[in-house]
C-alpha cells in the first residue's frame, strides 16, 4: 500500500485504542451487564474483554494490500477472549473466510487484504443485547453505547476515504437488521452517511450486505443470483451490496441523506 495508506491505518489504530481506553472506567459495570443481558438466551461463558481493541491490525505492514474494509457488528463471545481479542474470529468469520477462498477472482484472502473493524467496541454476546446496556446501565455506560458508534462512524469514514482515494479500497457493512427501525446502531448508520457528504465518489464504494452468521450472507447473495440470472459474483455482490445501502440510507446521496 501507499505510504499514506498505512499512515491512515496507523492513525486509525491509534484512535481506537484510545477509545477502548478511554471506556476502560466503565469495566466492571459492564461485565456485569453483559453477564445480565446474556443470562436468559446464552450459554456461560468467560466474560476476558468488556471493550476490545482488534489485535489483528497490529500484523498489518506497509507492503501489504488492503483492498477492503469490514465493517462487523460489535466483538462477540469469541472475540472478546484474552487470547484471541480480534474482530470476526468466530464461526462468522470462518463463513467469511470460505466464501473468499471458494471465489478467488476477487482477488481478497479474508485474513491479509481485509481490515475488519466494527460499529463499536463494546462487547456482548450478542448484538441484540447493546439495548439492555444502554437501558439498563448507568448514564455513562449509555453514552458510551452511542458515543463510542460516532467515533467509530467518522474513523472508519476517514479511513476508507483515503484508502479509496489511494488505491480504491472499498468498504463492506456486514450486518444491517440493527440499522433500520429502531435498531441499536442508528447513531453509527447518520453519523456515517454525514461524514461522506464531501466525498461522494468514496460513497459509491460502500456497499452493505446481511451477516456473515447463521450464513444469511451466503443465503441473500445465492437468492439474488438466482432470481437475477447472474453468474458473476463480483458484479452480483456490488449490485447487492447496493440494494441494501439504498434500503438502509433510503437511495439518497450523502449530501442529503438524514439531513440535519
């Protein structure tokens, strides 16, 4: 990658470590919280990592490629563990790997030419139960829901920007149920689309797919090529991926979408 590439990464790095820091106060409460919100609908587990920083970027160098950016829901069960703390390492990571290596042409090894991050750092065993955090937990822990999805919304925005303007990097949001309705990740879907307004060429490369989990990915993009007639996966992916950004951001530029 280009020298300012990988400075972008390393600003990137940098900034959200010192989110995770700063969100360290907040440890106990919300071990405690996660330990609640998990207790009628998961099995226990090790609760190692409230807040996680995604380790993996650490082995990322300047000679590598990265020609895309994964945008995740937040670190699950696996992902929190002391000895992993990295994004998408469990079974949906798995199903995202096997899909790039089953189609090579697009030219993406999963674990080298893709940085994966987050809508926010916080850990919960499963996305659903950032609500009961933000409801139940204290005033801080709440702000820290919904601050820590701007922060990761302009990081990531800027990010891709300069990766896309360096080398046309595009960026994949995985996992959209939690961006419509009155969905937890409301604050990181405006505050995204607000940071493209000066870039809307940078715009036309973030695409939005279902989650790699329980393989709704695998599913929504055979569906499509099926119905569609389509036997090309990379122009099937980026006419999907299409779709559900429309669907979510409502089909409008970033100059207008949730205008405020």
């Amino acid at each position: 990658m280009t020298h300012a590439a990988f400075k972008a990464i390393q600003e990137y790095k940098d900034a959200v470590a010192g989110l995770v820091a700063s969100c360290a106060p907040l440890s106990a409460e919300l071990v405690r919280l996660t330990e609640e919100a998990s207790r009628d609908d998961t099995p226990p587990y090790g609760h190692d990592t409230p807040v996680v920083y995604n380790s993996a970027w650490d082995g990322i160098r300047e000679e590598d490629e990265i020609r895309l950016i994964v945008v995740g829901d937040n670190p699950g069960k696996e992902e929190q563990l002391a000895s992993k703390r990295a994004y998408l390492v469990g079974q949906s990571g798995r199903v995202a790997e096997g899909f790039f290596r089953r189609n090579p042409a697009l030219g993406v090894d999963f674990r080298r030419n893709a940085m994966i991050t987050n809508k926010t750092p916080l850990h919960t065993a499963k996305t659903k139960h950032l609500k009961y955090l933000s409801a139940k937990g204290s005033p801080a822990v709440a702000r820290a829901v919904r601050e820590s999805q701007l922060e990761m919304a302009r990081l990531t925005a800027r990010l891709h920007q300069t990766l896309f303007a360096e080398g046309g990097t595009r960026l994949y949001v995985v996992g959209y149920a939690e961006l419509k309705g009155r969905g937890i990740f409301l604050a990181w879907r405006d505050e995204l689309v607000r940071c493209y307004q000066p870039c809307p060429d940078a715009w036309d490369s973030v695409l939005a797919f279902q989650h790699f989990s329980m393989n709704r990915f695998l599913v929504d993009l055979k569906k499509y090529m099926e119905e569609n007639r389509e036997d090309d996966t990379a122009r099937a992916l980026d006419a999907l991926g299409r779709r559900h950004r429309d669907e979510i951001w409502g089909g409008h530029p970033p100059a207008t979408a949730f205008k405020r």
